[in-house]
C-alpha cells in the first residue's frame, strides 16, 4: 500500500464522523440549490446527483485534502437563465458536460495559477462574509420560516425579499416548535463544542451534528403525538424524492441531450458555467487552504481537472453543476476531517440514504440543520479574524472589510470583485512608494541623492520614479542604483534614459547610475 493510500485510511477515525457531518449539512443544501436553480420539485434529485459526484468523483480525484464539492448557489441565477434559454432541462445537462471539458482543458493548460492571484484579506473577507451570510440565512429556518431555500448567500432573494427582509417575516412568522428545536439544537452543539466531551470515547467518534439531528427528529415526532401546534412537516422538513421501487429510483437520473450540440446558446453557457465554476472552486481552494490546521497546499490545476471530470460526470447522469464549496469545506474542517476519505465519505453516504432511507431523512426538521449551520457560520465569523486583521494595519484591513460588505450587500463573485479592486490599490500604492529608497547628503557642491531600486521595478513605479527625478532640486548630484534589482522594466529604464538625456543637463544635475544596464552614464555638467 502506497503511503498516500495509507495516510487516507489511516485517519478514517477523523473522517468518517467528519463525514457525516459534512453530509448532514450537504443534504438540505443541495435539495435547496436543486429547486432554486430548476423550479421544478421533480428535479430535487439533481441536487443529490451533484453531491454524490462532488463527494465521490471529484472527492477522489482532487488533490485538496479538505474540500468539499457539490451544487453551488452561486450558480443558481446561471442555471435558472439557461434553462429558459435552452428550453429543457436535458439540454442544460449537455452545457454542464461542455462546461467540465473546458474545466479540464484548463486544467490541462496551468490555468490554475489564477488561484494564488487572490489577496489574502479578500479570502479572509470572504470566509468573514459568508460566515455573518450563513448566520443571517439561516436564522429564518431556525424560527421555522422556509419560505427561502436553504444554501442561498445571494442578498436580493428571487421572491422579492432580501437578507433583512426574511429577518423580519421570520420573527413575523415564526413557529413555536421550530424555535424549541433550534435551541436545544444549539445547547447540544455548544455542549458538544466544550473540551470535557472530546474526553469521552464516545463522543470523540459521534459528532454532535448528528445527536442534534436525532434529538431534532425526535421532538417533532414528540409534537406530533402530543402537543399537535408544535408539530412540523411539509416544507419544514428535509424533503428528498423517494421512489416506490427500482425503476423509479433510476427515473430520477437524466441524460443529456445530444441534439443541442448544434446550438451557440449550448456553447455560450457552458463556456460561463465553467469559467464562473472554476473562479468559485479557486476561491474556495484558497479559502480552504487557510483553513487547514496542517497548511497543506491543493494543486489548483489537478483540482480544476477534478472539477471538470466531476462536471462532465454530473451532466451525464442528470447532476447540477458543481464546484468547490466553502460552507461544506469549512464544515469538514471544524469536524475534525483530515484527508479526502472525509469528502468521499459524505458523497458515498448521499448515495446510500438516497437508495436506502429516504423516508427516514424526510422527518428531518429543518430547524436542527439551520442550527448546525449557525454554528459553521459563526465558526468563519469570529471576532478573533476581525481583530487579527485590523492589527495588520488598513492595508489588509480595509480591503477585508470592504469584501465583506460588498459580499453581504451583492452575491459572491460581484464582492469578491469589489474586494479586488480595493486591494489591488492598496497594492499599487504600495508599490508605488517603494519602488526604491530614497537617501539625502549635504555636500558643499550640492546636494548628493541616491536613489536605490527595489528588487522588482515595474512599469507600476513609473510614477512615482518620474515624480522623484523632476523635483530633485537643481544643482545637485543624483546616484541612481539598480546593484540590487534583479529586474528593471523597460518603460523605467526609458524614464532613467530620456531625464539623463533632457532634463538632468537642463537643470544642471549629475546622474550616475550604477549596476543599470540599458542606460548610458552620462552628466549634467
């Protein structure tokens, strides 16, 4: 046995009530993803398609040890306008197969490195914004108020309401019951968190994740029988299709269809599943890696590989496209997962609660669930982050806050965008003011500045080279040292050469140059 193999198995203590955890919070996610992005109850199974793969395909094919793979939100809005452009269901599934050959070919051509172009305050920003999402989110169906799917992180809900909105319907419309679950819930998740249960043998393999589940599933049944107005069901409960025999079950799995091989549209939202896709995986790879006690890095092009085998594999048998997932990732972390068996674990246990105990995971209580995910989300959200950036100074702080804001009041990818371009000018304006270091004598001739080069000096630090050398005073002498740069951008070079040329013997001012090649030493007297 290799010893790869060997360290996956030998951590199945870890990874498999890892797992298990992971998939209690995948389950009620993906049927929500599912209806959102098709609108149609008899597509929920989709959903369970893409977590499946996202658990087992994927999982097993990546080489992130902690990432989580399924249906994502943030594609809901892309499904939901494919599906009308396209006009079946069937023909979306070939756009996802298309999607996840791009993915591969990307793979294939290093586009993975774009992952490790994301500032760490935005990552930061964005484990803190879907922490405070998942809270706000989820708060509703604790109360008992599903009228929203669970997993959406988008602001502006497609039912006309918003983040705040729900807040104020789910305290309006709220359910004794759920709300009693919700804090029992809650207690036993706490009492589980605190170090004197990890002591007990039983506890440390048992997650508490499922003790709320059954505690959860028990009370209501409780209600039922005894005190009826408390009781939940409908759509306040997990609702996964069930099959009354075999050939329904294989009823649920769809294929794709070939014919729409021959339209543009076909092409045109494949190529955007797999580029919006692969920028939420990358994110998530970057967040993830942060997470990881053990800071291991993933191979984002293996992992984009991954993903479009996992895509390719999803639209064939009738699964949502899939990406790398955060709130999943994050989950398996907290839980103690450690290797990909955690991944694998929870996909393989979708596949068999799907095939075996559908109707025993329909009396799930969503209000035992939104518990699990408060505490994930409060978990990405600490104030500890917060005060760990903020001690960093404004240029890692302002950048993080500024996603968060912009990702609570938008969608992901849109914050994220407003996050980069924040910390891309702080960047600039970093390098901007060192791109060299500026040193001052008085001599009796005049006055003696040199200028040393940073190691990198690009064409960013044309303005700030520029602005130095026209308001050095005239007169004087200036020693321009590139000995230490181990690259100078042309466009600098150019700068040093025409000031040498013009305007140095116009102002009466020596430059020198040392360890610069490309310019020529000439002075100003």
């Amino acid at each position: 046995m290799s010893a790869d193999k060997k360290n996956l198995f030998s951590n199945l203590k870890y990874d498999i009530p890892a797992g298990l955890v992971v998939y209690l919070v995948a389950l009620p996610l993906c049927l929500g993803v599912a209806l959102a992005s098709t609108g149609r109850s008899d597509l929920l199974f989709s959903g369970i398609i893409a977590g499946m793969i996202g658990g087992i395909v994927v999982g097993a094919m990546s080489g992130s040890s902690l990432g989580v793979s399924g249906p994502a939100a943030g594609l809901v809005v892309i499904v939901l306008n494919a599906l009308d452009t396209l006009g079946s269901f069937e023909a979306f599934l070939l756009a996802v197969v298309i999607s996840g050959i791009i993915q591969v070919i990307a793979g294939f051509m290093k586009a993975g490195i774009i992952g490790y172009y994301f500032p760490s305050s935005v990552i930061k920003g964005m484990l803190a914004a879907i922490g405070i999402t998942l809270i706000l989110k989820e708060i509703p169906h604790a109360f008992g108020y599903d009228a929203d799917f669970m997993g959406d992180e988008a602001f502006s809900q497609k039912d006309g309401q918003n983040t705040f909105t729900e807040l104020f319907n789910a305290v309006k419309y709220s359910s004794t019951g759920a709300i009693i679950i919700s804090i029992v819930s809650l207690g036993l998740l706490i009492l589980f968190d605190r170090p004197f249960m990890k002591r007990v043998q039983l506890f440390r393999f048992i997650p508490g994740a499922l003790f709320v589940v059954i505690t959860g599933i028990l009370l209501n049944l409780f209600f039922s029988t005894s005190i009826p107005d408390l009781a939940m069901s409908g759509e306040h409960l997990v609702q996964l299709p069930v099959a009354s025999s075999a050939s329904e079950f294989f009823s649920f799995f769809k294929t794709p269809d070939f014919s729409a091989i021959t339209r543009v549209e076909t092409y045109t939202i494949g190529l955007t599943l797999a580029i919006v896709a692969s920028l939420e995986t990358l994110l998530c790879v970057e967040a993830t890696d942060k997470l990881d006690p053990f800071k291991r890095n993933t191979p984002t092009n293996r992992e984009l590989i991954a993903q479009g085998v996992g895509n390719i594999t999803s639209g064939m048998i009738g699964g949502l496209p899939i990406t790398q997932v955060i709130v999943r990732s994050s989950a398996n972390i907290d839980s103690g997962g450690r290797t990909k068996m955690a991944t694998i674990t929870h996909g393989s246990i979708l596949l068999l609660s799907a095939l075996f105990i559908p109707t025993f995971l329909n009396f799930i209580p969503l209000a035992s669930l939104a518990a699990v995910l408060l505490m994930v989300g409060y978990k990405l959200s600490k104030f500890s982050l917060y005060k760990g950036m903020y001690q960093l100074g404004k240029e890692q702080f302002i950048p993080f806050i500024v996603t968060i804001i912009a990702i609570l009041s938008t969608d992901l990818l849109k914050g994220i965008a407003i996050g980069m371009v924040v910390a891309i000018y702080f960047i600039l304006r970093k390098n901007y003011k060192h791109s060299y270091h500026y040193v001052k004598e008085k001599h009796r001739d005049g006055d003696v500045i040199t200028l040393i080069l940073s190691e990198e000096v690009t064409f960013l630090n044309k303005g700030s080279i520029s602005a130095t050398l026209d308001h050095l005073p005239d007169n004087s002498t200036v020693v321009i040292d590139g000995s230490k740069s181990m690259n100078i951008d042309y466009d600098v070079l150019e700068i040093i050469q025409d000031f040498k040329k013009h305007a140095a013997p116009l102002r009466n001012i020596t430059v020198e140059t040392k360890g610069i090649s490309g310019v020529e030493v000439v002075g100003g007297h």
